[in-house]
C-alpha cells in the first residue's frame, strides 16, 4: 500500500509537471502563432507610406485592375516584361499619390463632389480626360451624344463588364485629372515675384560680358605627381560630408557566360538547308512549304522597298519560276521563291457594326451573322449600325470608320471586292465589316521563304552552363572570384549604386533577378548561377550603400579625386601667382606660361557654361564681377585655373523688369508644384519593399 501511495503521489506530480508543460506549450504555441503571424504579416508589407501598410494582396489588385483596363485602351491582350514594369511603376505612383496627395487634400477640404463630377462629364464644363475618350473626329468636338449613349449601355441588366471598368478608369482620371488642377492652382497662386527678384534676375540674364583668359588644366599634371596621405581624405572628407549623401543601393561584380552558337551548330544549319533544298525547289505549293519549315514566316503581299535588299531585288525583278539559292544573312540561312504575285490595293474604305452579345461570343456570333445575311439581302447598313453597333463612336455615322490601311487588316480584307461584307472575331466582339471603296493598286509579291536561323543547341547552352557551374564551384570569396576571372581570360564587369527597383544592368538581358539577391545577400557573398536569356551570370556583392552620408571607405576612391584635383589647384595657383609677376596684360602671362590666350562672349552670371571652356561656375562668377580691363587673381574651377580680363559688356535690350517678373513666375509654377509634391514625399517616409516581390 505504501509503494501504491508513493506511485500514485509520484503520478500526481508527474501529471502535474506534464499539465504544467502542456499549459506552458499551449502559451508558447499561441506567442509563436501570433509571432508566425506578425511575421508572415510583415512579408506581405509591400510599403509603407506615411504610416500605413501596403500589402501585396492590395497592391497586385490594383494592378491587376490596372492591366486589364490598360488592355481595353491598348486593344492588347497581353504586354511585353518592359511594359508590365511601366503598369508597375504606374500603380505604386497612383498608390503613393493616393496617401500623399488624395489624402491631405481631403483633410484641408479640397475634393471633387458629385455635383462636379457630373458636370466634369456631362455638363458644362467637360473635363480634358472625357473630352479625350469621347471626341468626334470630324469636328474636334466632345460627342455628348455619345458619353450618353455609353452611359445608358452600363444601366442594363448585365450590363458588359468590360465597358463598367472601362467606365471607372474614365471617372477615377476625370477626378484625378480635376484634384491635380486644384493643388497646382493653389500652390502656384501661393508664389509671388517681387520687383528685386525681378531686378536680381534681370542683372543676372541681361548683362552680358566679354573675357580674355589664361588657362592651365588639371590634366597638365599627372595623378602620380600628386601625393595624398590618409590624412588628407578623412579631413576632405570631414568638411564636405554633405557631398557624399546616398540613397540605398548595391555594387556588385559579376562574369558573363554568354551563349553562342558553336561551329558545330552552324555547320549542322547549313546541312540541313542542303538537305531541304532539293525539295524546296520541287514543292508544287512553296507557300505551304516554307510556311511548315521556315524559322520566320513572310506570309503576306510586299510591296517595293518592304523586304531586306537582297530578298527585295529577288522578289521584284523574278517570276514564279525563279528560285533564290541559299544565301548567309545575319545568323539566319535563307533560300526563296516567288509564290504570286499580284495588282494589290494598300488601303480599303470600310464601314462595321459592333456585337458584344454582352460578353456571350455564341449570342454575339449569331447576331452578327444575321446582320450580315440582312445587310446581303439589301437592308440599310447605316441603319442597323445605329441600331445595333456597340461602338457608339461610328454608330452614329453610320458605322463609317473611314480608311483602313495594310496592317490594320489582313490581306483578304485588301483584297476583297468593293461592296464585300464579312464577318470576323476580335477580342472586343464580333465585327460585321463592308467594304466601301477600294484605293490605288499597286504590284505585291508573296515570296514563299525558308529562313533557318543558327541557334545555340542543347548541348552548346548545357557547355556553357557547365562553364559557369565550374567557376562557381571553385569560388567561395571575392579573392577566388577575381583570381579566376583572370585565370580563365573573363571580363569581370561591374555595376555600382543598384536601386532597389532597378531593372536594367549593362551588358545583361532583364537582370532583375540579380538585383532582387543583391538585396537578399551579404556583402561578399557569391551568387548561385543566373540564367538570363542567352547568359549565364555569376555575381559577388561588393558593396552595400544604405541611406545618409556614404562613409568614408565606400567613396574613398571619390574623395582620393577630389583630393587630387584641390592640391592640383594649389600647384597650378601658385605656379600662376609666380608667373603674374611683372605682368601687364594676358597675353604677356599666356607668353610666359608657353600658352595661348582665349577668348569668351556672352557670358551672363546666369549662364552655366562658358564658350570654349565648358561646364565653369567660379569662371562665370569672376567674369561678371572683376573690375572692367584688370587682371584677375588665379580662379580655381572644376577643371582648372584661370586668370582673366574683362574686356567688354553689353545689356540685352531683350530683357526687361516685366519680362523678367512674367518669366520667373512661369518657372516658379512650374517648379513649385513638383518640389512641394516631393516635399510631401519625404516627409511620408516612404519604405518601398516592391524588390522583395518584383
């Protein structure tokens, strides 16, 4: 009994213990649940901005809004990468200027009501953006008949969904369009010109001098006769701190593996066209030939000049008969043959009705067939266009679009009779198309071309990335990357200061891959092997430059310049002091310098260069202020030192008080609007984290 009391009060205690953990586990699993939260929180933080949280789920939906409406604009069904990143950049900007701008204005009282909204689209005072959508071609003229038509399309049952996006973005620009007018107007009437801006600007712009001078170039001494010590730097570096802030960025070096094709791969290019020729030249249909072996397809009628010379001059001075033999061209092969020729219009004049079936292709197929068996059979075109036709732009005329020309339609169309009508899917519906006149014909010619284009194989692309993979192996550290760089004969390239958004790389195809790890890495870290189109790219991060003063060592190499250049502008000072001695003019010290004396005009203090000199400030401030026909102590600029003479002004009669008011005021709108809009930036304290996603 006592062994059963002492288990049972060791049990007590165990259970206890294990009542204890799992209550402690329970408490723990909750903080780190709710840790695992924040945390998945703040990796789907896309921004910040002016306090509030940006997240990527909110981001992308703009986005995606943003892409489809481009889309019903562009008549694009898809856009190419350097087009997405626009769309991008385009969404984050409205983003930004939704809490920066949008919002502050809202607290201060200045939106756009409904009563002006209505007005900026349909009343008196048509806002530019509707005015752009709903123009009539023919007069120039806002189409009221037309924003009504379109509005009263959006108030049906099922309405199309396209056309109510379609009709957002127009609202959301108007607004945008009107909120914009507003700061402007109240930032730029904040700015006043006073009549001594006016007369500092006028001294400044109207008064123009004429100088003779003596140079001596910072190039004239070699950087290895200059001699800087530590020292040196840091106290440069000390009194112009300033000079050296930065914002975020990234400095890498990196190899290219570049893929090309091989001897191998162009030789087994030119077997093959031998291999295809025969048959080529025998096909009774070359159309159909080349269009089921070439590389490139040239499937349509050319005119005169629209074809490479040496396929032009082939095309228009052969017969069916003939037969181009294979010739090298670029990376491409190319043999051809004429496949017809023909008298063929460039252009056709051409009236349509619209069907959108409200998005039901199958309803929107069937009305439009029944429209084209009508119009057949002689009903009135223009009459059923009003009737019918989702484009209320040519609805109203008629359906009339006027001239079509090669490339807005295919060649069948081109070809067709006058009076033809047709019937063809486009992504905005189903078009009922009459051909109504036709322009001048002029000689077409389709060629039928093989073109086999000489490209890296398997095996050539799997070489060049065992290359990269083998570099990468033997390379741990910076010392390694660089020492096989020059064992193996590579370039070694670098790219300095990489924004966080950056999307272009010298020498590489769409790098942004290897910018976004550039931003995941530690500096010196090596980078696994990019593949980029027709590369393979190996990286080191070399430097990482965060936000504020750069320090010293990350802009030694700049500061080791400046340096250099402030003890060539001692050197040559005193050398010039020296010579001024027993000097009376300057082509008596140009003399003694074994140098030639120049001449400049027109130099107001406005200027910001100076002719036959270049980009000089402190040359521009001697000329307008040294004492007419003396001689100027030594002028250390940007590129050199100089001794001067004023030898002539002039005023521009061009310029006066008024003038000057009219002018800086001008400048003073147009500036004050983007730097107070950039102030309100700053001081939102935007954290951009877009890199981590795109």
């Amino acid at each position: 009994m006592a062994t059963l009391e002492k288990i049972r009060s060791r049990m007590g205690v165990l259970v206890a213990v294990v009542i204890g953990f799992a209550l402690l586990a329970f408490i723990l699993g909750d903080l780190i649940n709710s840790g695992s939260s924040l945390l998945n929180s703040s990796k789907m933080t896309l921004a910040e901005i002016d306090g509030q949280k940006v997240s990527i789920t909110q981001f992308q939906n703009r986005l995606d809004e943003m892409t489809e409406t481009q889309k019903l604009i562009s008549g694009k069904q898809s856009f190419t990468e350097e087009e997405t990143a626009a769309l991008r950049d385009q969404a984050w900007e409205e983003m930004v200027r939704e809490t920066v701008l949008d919002q502050n204005l809202a607290k201060e009282g200045v939106d756009v009501s409904e009563t002006e909204m209505a007005d900026l689209i349909q009343g008196n005072n048509i806002s530019p953006v509707v005015r752009n959508f709903f123009q009539n071609p023919q007069t120039g003229m806002v189409d009221r008949e037309q924003i009504v038509a379109f509005v009263k399309s959006l108030e049906v049952k099922n309405a199309d969904p396209s056309r109510l996006l379609y009709w957002k973005y127009i609202k959301d620009q108007v607004k945008v369009e009107r909120l914009t007018r507003k700061y402007a107007s109240l930032v730029q009437r904040s700015m006043y010109v006073t009549s001594l801006d006016a007369k500092r600007a006028l001294a400044a712009d109207a008064n123009k001098y004429s100088i003779r001078f003596v140079a001596q170039n910072f190039f004239a001494i070699p950087d290895s006769a200059v001699k800087t010590t530590d020292s040196d730097l840091k106290k440069y570096y000390d009194k112009h701190k300033k000079m050296f802030q930065q914002e975020v960025g990234r400095d890498i070096e990196y190899v290219v593996f570049d893929v090309k094709p091989s001897k191998e791969d162009y030789s087994n290019a030119q077997q093959w066209v031998a291999k295809v020729e025969p048959e080529f030249v025998a096909a009774q249909n070359p159309a159909q030939y080349a269009q089921n072996n070439t590389d490139k397809s040239y499937d349509h009628y050319f005119k005169k000049g629209e074809l490479a010379s040496k396929l032009d001059t082939f095309a228009f001075s052969g017969s069916t008969a003939s037969f181009l033999k294979p010739y090298y061209d670029g990376n491409s092969f190319i043999m051809a043959r004429i496949a017809d020729i023909k008298m063929l219009t460039d252009s056709v004049k051409a009236r349509h009705i619209l069907v959108t079936g409200n998005g039901n292709v199958a309803a929107a197929q069937k009305i439009a067939d029944s429209l084209m068996k009508a119009v057949k059979g002689g009903a009135n075109f223009a009459e059923l266009a009003k009737k019918y036709s989702a484009d209320q732009n040519t609805a109203v005329k008629g359906g009339e679009i006027g001239w079509l020309h090669r490339g807005q339609v295919d060649d069948s169309t081109l070809m067709a009779a006058s009076g033809t009508v047709k019937v063809f899917p486009a992504k905005d519906g189903i078009h009922v198309l009459q051909i109504t006149d036709k322009g001048t014909a002029s000689k077409r010619v389709k060629l039928a071309v093989v073109q086999r284009d000489v490209i890296p194989s398997s095996h050539t692309v799997q070489a060049s990335y065992n290359a990269a993979n083998s570099f990468l192996a033997d390379c741990k550290s910076k010392e390694q990357f660089n020492a096989l760089a020059a064992k193996f004969k590579i370039n070694k390239r670098v790219a300095s200061r990489l924004s966080p958004n950056e999307r272009a790389i010298s020498g590489l195809n769409s790098p942004r891959e290897v910018i976004r790890w550039a931003y995941d890495a530690d500096k010196g870290d090596v980078s696994k092997v990019f593949e980029l189109k027709d590369q393979f790219v190996i990286a080191i991060l070399a430097g990482v430059r965060e936000k504020g003063i750069a320090p010293l060592e990350q802009v030694k190499s700049d500061v080791e310049y400046l340096v250099k250049r402030e003890k060539k502008g001692e050197m040559l000072e005193a050398k010039m002091k020296k010579a001024m001695e027993g000097v009376n003019s300057i082509d008596q010290l140009a003399q003694k310098l074994g140098t030639q004396a120049a001449g400049a005009a027109d130099i107001a203090f406005s200027a910001y260069i100076v002719p036959n000199v270049g980009i000089e400030p402190a040359l521009i401030a001697a000329a307008t202020s040294v004492k007419p026909n003396t001689i100027s102590k030594p002028i250390v600029g940007m590129n050199g030192v100089y001794v001067l003479q004023q030898t002539g002004k002039t005023v521009d009669p061009a310029f006066s008080i008024e003038s000057e008011k009219v002018r800086i005021s001008s400048m003073n709108g147009q500036r004050s609007v983007y730097q107070s809009y950039e102030a309100l930036r700053k001081a939102a304290e935007i954290e951009d984290f877009r890199f981590r996603f795109y």
